[in-house]
C-alpha cells in the first residue's frame, strides 16, 4: 500500500477570516494548506499533552530563556501529499464548456487515416 492509499481526505469549512489567515500562513512557511493544517494538529497535539502533564507551554520573547524546545524530527516533517502539490502546481480544471461539449470536441477533432497498415 502507498502512502497515498494510507492518506485520509478531509473537507474543511472556513470562514473568510480564518481562511485569510490559513492563505498568510501558506505564503510565510512556503508550504501548502494541508501542510500548515498538519502542523497546527501536531501542535496542538503538543498542548493537549503539555496541559495533561501540568506542564506549560508559551512563547518567549527574543530574550527570554526557553526551558524545553519542540522540534518535530525529519521523519515527522509533514510531506506533502501528491494531490495537494499536483493542484497547487496546475490547479483546478477549468471551462465555461458542459462536459457533452468537451466529449463532442473530443470526438470532433479526432482524424481518420487513410494511410494502408500492414502488419
């Protein structure tokens, strides 16, 4: 099985606000929706677990001593998944054509050959 089998797909509803911020996370890290999504899971997966040990968690300033550092090893880096690299790359599919346009464009531009093949 491929790790694209092993993949779960998930719809998302956002308001506008909450997708502005996710489309700012995107083009600050690089890295594609789905990616930063995953990040987010992981880290709060991170608070949950902190908070269930008593344990607390927060965001120094420049000069401030940090305690305990959460650094994901390479091998928990999210991949992007194929699909989401594909759509980002070419997008979605567009035409203002009906899909029996399409097929009888299709069909209509195919050709015959009258070239003889012998095999």
């Amino acid at each position: 099985m491929t790790n694209t089998q092993k993949m779960v797909r998930l719809n998302l509803d956002l308001s506008p606000e909450l997708n502005q911020i996710l489309d700012e996370l995107v083009n600050k890290t690089g890295t594609s929706k789905s990616d930063v999504l995953r990040q987010a899971i992981r880290l709060m997966q991170v608070m949950v677990i902190a908070k269930e040990e008593t344990e607390k968690l927060g965001v120094p300033k420049a000069n401030q001593l940090i305690v305990n550092e959460v650094i994901f090893p390479p091998e928990q880096q999210p991949k992007p998944h194929p699909l989401d690299t594909f759509m980002e790359r070419l997008g979605p599919w567009e035409d203002e054509r009906t899909a029996e346009e399409i097929v009888k464009d299709i069909y209509d531009s195919r050709t015959i050959s009258n070239n003889d093949i012998s095999l």
